[in-house]
C-alpha cells in the first residue's frame, strides 16, 4: 500500500512531527531565571483567621506582646513568700524563725497582707507575689511550730533574692516583639500568643494552586480500570505535595485530550487559582496538546518549554492572564521532580514560607553541657554558624516554665540517661522542630530592646532572618567571646572609668554604635512623691521613706550600676526585689508591689508610668571579628544608618548614633 493510499493527509501532521515546542532547550537555572522574572513572586495579600485557624501559617505581621507573662511576680514552687534578708545567718545549729502572715496565696487570689520583717506567707505555684516579699522557699524545707500567739516557719537555711520567683515580663515583655511577619505559627507559637490574650492573627492568605491531570488515557483512583487506561496518580501526588508546602490544593480532576475542553478547563482554573498546574497533555500520542491550548490563551504565554533535564525535559513554564501556570511531564517521576524543582519554591514564596530544609543536622557542642545523670534529657539548642565552619549547638538560656524556649531553639540534643555531661566539642545530631524552617541569618544574644526589634523588622522585609536571643548584656558579651553569636547588644557601664561598653572589649571582638536610651526613676503618675521633681532629688527623699519600696535590677546590668553609684551603700526597702528587665521593673510600679525603679522612657511610655530622666544609656553592639565581613552583619550595620529605621527608633524615644 503506498502512503498515499494508507490515510488522508492532516494539515497540521509537519509541525507535529517537528515538535516545535522542543525547538530551544534551556538548562535548569535559566529556566528557573525565567520563570521567577516573569511572575515575579512574592507573599499573597494576608487575611485574619481565628488563633487555632492560623496552624501552619505564615505571619503577615509583627506581633507585639499587649501584655506581660506572666503578669506579675509569681512563686513557681509551693512555699513561703518572705523577705531574703530576715532569712541570713539560718543554719542547723541557729534557725530563723519567722510569724505566718493569716492568709494563703493561691492562684488568683490578690494578697491583701505585706509581707513585714520577720513574717512570711503561704504561697501556693503560680500565686502572685504578696508586697514586700524577694523571695520564696520550698515548704518541704522548712518547719512549723504552734505558739499560743502565732503560726511559726523555722528556717533552717538561707534564701537568696529572687530565689523561686518568676518576675513580670520574664518570659514576654509588654511591647515586645513576641512574633515576627514570615514566622510560621506551630504548637509553640499558639502558646505563645494564647499566653498574652490573642486570639485572631493577620496570616499570609495560602496560595490556591488548581491541579489538572490530562490524558484520555487517565483514571481517578476508585474507579474501575478499563482495558489500556491508567490510574491518576499525578494528580493527587501534586495536590498533596501542594498542601504539605503551605498551599490549598482545588483538583479540577481529569480532562481528556480535547483541545476545547482543555482550554476551557484552563479558563476556569486560572479564574478560581492563583497557580495552575497541569501534568500531561499528549494529544494521542501525536504532540503536545497542552502547549497549543496556552499559546491562545494570552501573552506572554509560554517561557519556557524544554528544559535539560533527566528526568523532566518537557516541563513546561508560562504566565498566563498574570499567573503563573506550568505543565509538567506525564510520567509521575518526570512530573515529581520538576515539581519539587520548579514549583514548590514557587507555592512556598507565595505562602510566605523559606525554603525547605531537613529534619536533622549535624553539629557541634560550643561549650560542657552538664546533665543530670539517671534521666534521658532533651535540650533545647539554637543553631550558630560557627567562625571555622559548621553548626553549633547552643543551647537556650530560658527554663521549662518559659514559653518563648521553643521558639527561640531549632530543635533539641537528646543527652543519654547515664550520661553526666557532654564536653565542649562534642560532635551532636540536632533533631529540628521544623523541618520547612529556616535557619537564622543573623544570631544577636544579648539585652533586649525594642529598638532591635525595629532594626530585626527591617531585615526581615528584606528576606533576612534574625534570631535573637535575650540573655542580658553579661551573658551576651560572654557568647560574643565564645564565638556563638554574630552581635552582642549590651549597654554596659564601667564604673572605673565611666564608659559604656568598650571598656568591656576583648581582642577579636568590635563595637558598632547603636543609640541611646534615657534612664530615669519610674512611678505611677499622681504619686506626689514624685511628680514635678527632679530624678535626684525624688531617690534622696525614697529611701529615706519606710513606707516607699523600690524595684531594683540585676547585678551586671548596665543599669543596675547606675543605680548602685546612686544609692551606694544604702540599701532601701525592696533593694533585694533584682528582676532582669526594664519590662519587669515597670510592671512592678504600675501594678503597686513597687513604689518605683529605674527604667527606660520607652518601656515607662508602654506602661503609662511617670518618668524622671537620669542618665542617658548607650546601647550598642558588640561584634565579632571573624563574622564582621558576613552578609548578614554587613546588613545590619546598613539598617542601622537607615532613615526609615532611624526614624522608627526616634519614634520609640530612642537617639540613634551617627549620621
């Protein structure tokens, strides 16, 4: 039979035969480069959803904490809340006695009896702090006895200050940054938004993709397999790998090779989708069906189609009415690895998500991590770029009780039960929270400002990470000489020579300029003590007062020496009441179990507190030499001369340094 003789010519049989789709075949990056410039991805517009409503999404927005937690001073043992200096000299050999306070202080129960010299009261866990009290002891370390006059606690060991003691704002602060805009809400993250009052949040809206499978050849799974069809598996491998990476996944099932059919499915998709997904769409065996239903569809129209890869050559990349839309191979391999390869990222920047990344990573131990011998013990690390190379494991600085533990680690080192320490250097798997996470950019460990929040935010909308990690200024400046972090905030005064923080440097560490903040005496307004004096002169006539009682702060905060050059040798009422933030000082004016302290303008305007300036405060950051030249760093001194974040610092009281 000639072939003249054997069918009718098809007009269009040249330019299938040519397959002129396949006429340029690009390699994998500037296929990628391609795609990404036309569509030009970013986050979708947010929406607001009910707290539990927003697992697994994607913050649209900072998140600042309305309110402390915990609210105010609480035991976290059962015991006796008491003054620690009627406690000095207790032994076995000479107890101290003190009279029981007639009530007990359980949770929820606000105290209406202060704790006096030589009294103490019954204080159940998570009971707020009765006035006058610096710390509590364990019950079961202590003795009664019954007198005709009173109800007696025998001591027979001191307590220190602040022994036992949750202060306000120790695990969030008021005003603080409790969440970033790009952090994806988990279990840990619910917690910790429940824990101050939230319960809706602006979320980054899930991209909607539309999966299409096309083939005559093709069936849904459940149905019943006729002779020479196959099932679809396409389909729901691509919805489901949509929904594992942030997206919402509308299956438009199966079209057959029909061109009008095709073209009107596409339609509707890209109407009801922000992406469109297709896999297939050989028109018989003859062609790519496909191809020829998106070049009528409207410019650009395809472009990409042909890319170097095995498997995945026939991947198909367009933008189409402004959305992207992507035809992937038909065989399930060929299809799964170009979409993990093209799309995914694609899903996961529209969702507002990073990139991918593995559930465990190897790395190294910076310094002796102790544990308790007999127990398997999981330790919360953070991960640290180290400046020879590798990962450090760096374990956090907050305790079971606090909320903000999780979220400032990557994951947790499980310590073996008869293992009594791990030595600095020790090689250890670090099994992450999440694995679709990122690591941070940028690691600063130090004092907290609101200020750094601003500076953090501004890298974050530049697509920067940054994990902060509020250990202090002392604790910061050790990490900074350990090498484990990249900045050390510190606001640091030397007595000796009435400096701020270089006098604290060390070889291999710098200091870059930050602002400053202004420090005065905090009350709450109306106090006649204090309103319409002069700092100075309010703190000369407060200690010399019985019935005034101060917060004080921690040794080796900056502001703690201002306050000792101050009073000297005087020790008022309250001088053992030593909380570790600005945060928590305020809360103890503005809820009453404090008559004033020494805080920050900013933190006083969050709390609606009286000020009067000080001193001015310098806070800056201390860096590391071996990461000066890193991206990150580089960045962060940019924002820092940046006139928008210039003038959100101005905006918070705070005088950034510098032009």
């Amino acid at each position: 039979m000639s072939p003249t003789a054997a069918a009718p010519a098809r007009p269009d049989l040249a330019a299938i035969a040519r397959q002129e789709q396949f006429l340029e075949v690009v390699d994998r990056d500037e296929a990628m480069r391609r795609f990404l410039a036309a569509i030009e991805p970013e986050p979708l517009p947010a929406e607001t959803v009910a707290l539990l409503d927003a697992l697994g999404r994607v913050l649209a927005d900072d998140i600042a904490a309305p309110v402390d937690a915990p609210p105010f001073d609480r035991s976290v043992v059962d015991g006796f809340a008491l003054r620690a200096v009627d406690t000095v000299g207790a032994s076995e050999a000479v107890p101290k006695r003190l009279v029981l306070n007639g009530e007990v202080l359980a949770c929820g129960v606000v105290a209406r009896i202060e704790v006096e010299p030589g009294t103490a009261t019954v204080i159940a866990t998570g009971a707020a702090l009765p006035r006058g009290a610096d710390a509590v002891v364990l019950v079961e370390e202590t003795e009664i006895e019954e007198t005709d006059a009173a109800t007696v606690l025998v001591l027979r060991r001191p307590a220190a200050p602040g022994q036992f003691i949750g202060s306000a704002g120790s695990d969030i602060a008021r005003g603080e940054t409790l969440l970033r805009a790009g952090t994806k809400v988990g279990a840990r993250e619910v917690a910790q938004l429940a824990a101050v009052g939230i319960d809706r949040v602006a979320v980054v809206r899930r991209p909607v993709v539309a999966v299409l499978s096309t083939g005559d050849e093709l069936v849904a799974p459940g149905a019943v397999l006729r002779p020479g069809a196959i099932y679809d598996a396409n389909g729901a491998a691509v919805a489901a790998t949509v929904i594992e990476n942030g997206g919402v996944a509308l299956p438009f099932g199966i079209v057959g090779d029909d061109a009008e059919a095709l073209a009107a499915a596409m339609e509707r998709a890209l109407d009801a989708a922000d992406l469109v997904v297709l896999s297939g769409g050989t028109s018989k065996g003859a062609g790519d069906l496909s191809t020829r239903v998106i070049a009528r569809l409207g410019s650009p129209g395809i472009l990409v189609h042909g890319v170097a890869l095995k498997p995945g050559k026939p991947l198909c990349l367009a933008k189409v009415r402004g959305k992207p839309l992507v035809v992937l191979p038909g065989f399930p391999t060929s299809a799964l690895f170009t979409f993990h390869s093209f799309v995914v990222p694609v899903i996961r920047t529209l969702a507002g998500l990073g990139a991918r990344r593995e559930a465990e990573v190897e790395a190294v131990l910076p310094a002796r991590l102790a544990s308790e011998r007999g127990r398997s013990e999981f330790v919360m690390v953070s991960l640290v770029e180290r400046p020879e190379g590798g990962l450090a494991a760096v374990p956090t600085a907050k305790g079971s009780g606090a909320v903000t533990a999780f979220t400032q680690a990557d994951g947790f080192v499980e310590v073996p039960a008869l293992t009594t320490a791990l030595e600095a250097g020790t090689p250890v798997t670090v099994r992450l929270f999440d694995a679709g996470g990122r690591a941070p950019d940028l690691v600063v460990a130090g004092s907290h400002c609101l200020g750094l929040d601003v500076v953090a935010g501004h890298l974050a909308r530049r697509g920067l990470a940054t994990r902060i990690l509020a250990l202090g200024s002392a604790a910061g400046l050790a990490a900074a000489r350990r090498g484990e972090c990249d900045l050390a905030p510190v606001h640091l005064f030397d007595t000796a020579t009435g400096r701020y923080n270089t006098p604290f440097l060390v070889p291999g560490l710098g200091l870059i300029p930050g602002w400053r903040r202004m420090q005065g005496v905090v009350f709450r307004p109306g106090d006649a003590r204090f309103e319409g004096r002069e700092a100075a002169e309010a703190i000369a006539a407060a200690i010399v007062d019985p019935a005034m009682v101060m917060v004080n702060r921690n040794p080796g905060s900056g502001t703690r020496a201002l306050i000792d050059a101050r009073l000297g040798a005087t020790r008022p009422k309250g001088w053992w009441n030593q909380p570790k933030s600005h945060n928590a000082v305020a809360a103890a004016v503005a809820r009453g179990s404090a008559d004033w302290g020494v805080s920050i303008r900013t933190v006083a305007d969050l709390y609606g507190l009286g000020f009067l300036p000080l001193a001015e405060e310098h806070y800056d950051f201390v860096s590391v030499d071996a990461r000066s030249g890193h991206p990150a760093v580089l960045a962060f001194r940019e924002a820092l001369a940046d006139p928008g974040v210039r003038a959100r610092l101005a905006a918070l009281g705070l005088e950034p340094v510098g032009s």
